[in-house]
C-alpha cells in the first residue's frame, strides 16, 4: 500500500468554495481502479491549507491509472483552480522498523 | 482528535541509524496522555525523507502535555540530530464536507 500526501494551499477566501468542490472531486477519486481510502483534513496552524491523504494498492495506480485517466481531467477542471502554489504531491511506503 | 505531520528529512546516509533510533523512540511517545496512534513512512521520491502521524486526542496533549514533559528530552535526545534542515510540524483537525 501507498500513501499519496499532498499539502494544499488554497487561495485565501476560496475555502467554502474548495470545500463544497472537494466533496464533488472525491466520488471521481474513489472510484478508481487500485484506490483504498482517502482523508482531507485542515490546518491548525494555516487557515487555507489542507493535508490530502490517499491510500492507493500501488503507487501506479495513483501515478499511470488514475493520472493517465479521463476522471482525472474532471478532477483537475474541479479542484485544480483552487491551488497557489501548485501542490507538490510524494508517495510514502510502510517501513519496517528494526526490532529493538 | 488531532493529526500531527512531519516530514522529516534524515541526514543523508544516517536513514539506518535513525530508524534504528525511532524504533526505540516510539515507545516515549506511545506512552504519552493523550496519543492515540502513529505511523511512520519512507518517501518513495526522496530516499531520506520519511512521514511521521500521530494522532493526539487534542492539539494540547501534542504541544503542552508531550512538549512540556521529560519523556520529550529523551525524545529530543533520541532523534531531534538526524534532522536537517528541522522539520516544520503541523496539526490537521477532521473536516466535515459539504453534503452533495
């Protein structure tokens, strides 16, 4: 499993506004091929931003399925407007830590 | 209940070293008033770079109740040298989305 993490600045003031097209964007998102769950949380510290978690079966289901797709041009003409700046998007694995 | 997020850049070739220290660390932080879960993740792109959540039952039990305590200078101790540049922590509150 991987775990997409995305921090994302949305233009002050534009809030509701990304807030009521995230709750849209998200039925696009789960139903995609290789998709487990996702969270978007907000900021204490930054009022516009928001943390996106997506747990995807493999990072290529998030990176050629669902980028590579035609739901992703919806989701981009949904939600994409909102960002500045543009969000930088990293994938995280589990890790085994050593035993102590 | 709070998410707290770091993203925690390593010093480069220090990764073994630190994951060995985290292993042991996990257990201050694990015995904390207040924390519920935590998880820690290798970044995919950047091989030094990993994700640390911790889920807190309030902003409080992370930056009063854990901050202010002893067990924190061990924590400190253990792994606050592995960081650089250090890292910038943020706390996430759930969001309830707009219904469709």
């Amino acid at each position: 499993m991987i775990l997409e993490v995305a921090i994302l600045d949305v233009r002050p003031g534009k809030q509701d506004e990304f807030e009521i097209a995230f709750a849209q964007a998200q039925s696009i998102i789960s139903g995609m091929c290789g998709y487990v769950s996702h969270e978007l949380k907000s900021c204490v510290e930054v009022p516009n931003r928001y943390l996106l978690l997506v747990n995807w079966e493999t990072l290529e289901a998030h990176t050629e399925g669902f980028r590579g797709s035609q739901q992703y041009q919806q989701w981009r003409e949904l939600l994409h407007h909102f960002y500045e700046p543009f969000p930088v998007v990293e994938h995280y694995r589990s890790l085994a830590l050593p035993d102590n």
